[in-house]
C-alpha cells in the first residue's frame, strides 16, 4: 500500500510550497500562512491600490530631488502668485517658489516623519507592551499607570508643549508624536501577550527551561504583534497629519522648508484668492493618508484569523 500526504489546496493565484508524496510523486501544493496572507491581502483592491500609492510616494521621497522641476527653495520675486502653468505646474506660491517642486520636496518629509515616529512608537510600546503583558503584577500596574498619564494628554497639545521646549525640527516633531502614542501600542501589545502567555506552547517552552526572554522574543511576540502591525499601517497617515497640523501652527518644521503643513498656512490667507496655494498640499496629504488607510484596512482583513 502506498502512503500520501495530506495537503491542503491552495486558492487560485495563492503561492505555494512544493510538496510530495511519500514515494516522490508530486502531491497537491500546499500553502502557507504567509502565503495566505499575501493572497487575502491581494484579493483586496483597495488595499493594493493603497500599495501602490504608498510604493508611489516611496519613490517620490527617494527620488524626489533628482525630479523636481525647480529648486524648491529658491525665490524668484519676479514671478509670485503665479497660475499653474506649463512652467509652473502648480503654479508658485508669494515668494515665486515652485510649487510642485515644493510639494515633491514635502513627501520626503512627510515619509520621513511618519515612519520614524510609529517606528520609535512601536520599540517603545512594544517593548513596554511585553513587559507588563508578561510578568503581570507590579510590573503591569506600573506601566499601564504611566500609559494612563500619557492618555490623559491630546496628541497635538503634548506635542506643543515638548517642541516648545526643546525647538522645532523633524527630530523634536517624531520624538514628540511617538512619545505621545506609545501608550495605544502598549496596551494593545498587554492584551493579545495575556491570551497567549497562557498557551501549551508557552507552557512548554517554560517546562524546558527557556529564559523569559527567549519565551516573549521567540513564541509570544510573534503571536501577538499582528494588532500592532494593523495600527502602524493605519497611524502613519495619522502621523502625516498630525506634522501637517503642527506646521500649520507654526510649531512644527521650520517655515521656509518646503513641508505640506506650511504650505497649507501661506495658503490659508489667500483662500479664494489664489487656491492653487492649499489645493494642491491639501491633496497630497488626503493621497498619503488614503493609501496608508487602504493598505491598513487590507492588513487587518488579511492577518484575521477569523476569515481565514
């Protein structure tokens, strides 16, 4: 009698790992979780056109100042408030800066903002997020008690207060939106580790003498970092806003660099006037947040256990 393997079918258009029957047949392939995911991911069409737009403004970041029509700095006091034209494609803003190139110069900064400040938001919630999630008891009180404190401050208004302390720059922006976002990470971090640290594999791997770091490093973190990896998706839009919206106080980047939110704040006094000065900023950040949203929302459907 010959003996087979049992394999699960693989969707249509799925990756898929070769297997094989016990005397070297090929047997029917069978697909993994990540394949899974990337296939669930890519049913999606929303979440891959908000690939595309995020793999889009990536590229504009990267390669921004090698096509940028014009320099994004430079005044040409002959031609300000200038109408979109062949020249100018959004036109030029009072001080005769290109605004085009201004708005390809402020997607770097707004990638650069986004990423890096979710980036430092999840080392530090996650790691924080593991510790009390893990050890529990005193450890656990004391950290989500500090994630209270952070709660208790509205993003924007503790952002404020750290810039207006130690200045403004992209640096003070990312450490003050991550170290007022921390606490959202953390505790969604604490409450997936409280399912899992209880699990037979955890148990195990406790009975076998692994240290409590290997355990949360090698069998939990994996396990419970899919709601973190959702709310990175979705927040660095908010991130993007969130620059935007210190700039257009005038608290974030400095004026003169070529960022969305200052170009929303010289626009904002010529509204109705000459609207090519917040139009064309206002649909770069509204593009960024879509794309990063529809990606997020992909994740969230494709990591679901539920619809697999």
């Amino acid at each position: 009698m010959t003996d087979t393997t049992k394999t699960e079918a693989a969707p249509a258009g799925a990756a898929a790992e070769p297997a094989t029957t016990a005397n070297g047949e090929a047997a029917i392939p069978k697909i993994t979780q990540w394949s899974e995911i990337r296939y669930r991911f890519m049913q999606n069409k929303l979440a891959v056109a908000g690939l595309f737009i995020v793999v889009f403004l990536f590229l504009i970041a990267i390669f921004g100042p090698y096509i940028t029509p014009h320099d994004p700095y430079h005044q040409d006091l002959l031609q300000p408030l200038q109408k979109p034209s062949a020249e100018h494609w959004f036109g030029t803003d009072d001080l005769g800066r290109d605004l085009f190139s201004r708005v390809l110069a402020g997607t770097r900064i707004a990638m650069i903002v986004g990423f890096s400040s979710i980036a430092l938001t999840c080392v530090i919630g996650v790691v924080l997020g593991a510790l009390a999630g893990y050890f529990g008891k005193f450890v656990d009180t004391l950290i989500m008690r500090t994630a209270d404190i952070f709660f208790a401050f509205p993003l924007l208004i503790g952002a404020i207060v750290i810039i207006l302390v130690v200045g403004r720059g992209v640096l003070p922006v990312v450490i003050s939106l991550a170290l007022f976002s921390w606490a959202t990470v953390a505790r969604l971090l604490r409450s997936s580790i409280l399912s899992v640290r209880e699990m037979d594999y955890v148990n195990a791997a406790r009975a076998l003498g692994a240290s409590n770091g290997r355990i949360i490093r090698k069998h939990i973190l994996p396990n419970s970092m899919t709601a973190v990896m959702v709310y990175a998706a979705f927040n660095i839009g908010t991130a993007v806003v969130a620059v935007a919206s210190l700039s257009f106080l005038g608290v974030g980047v400095s004026p003169e660099v070529p960022e969305w939110g200052n170009m929303l704040a010289l626009g904002r006094g010529f509204i109705g006037v000459e609207n090519h000065l917040w139009l064309f900023p206002s649909f770069a950040i509204v593009l960024t947040v879509l794309g990063f949203v529809f990606v997020g929302d992909g994740l969230r459907d494709a990591l679901d256990p539920k619809l697999r």
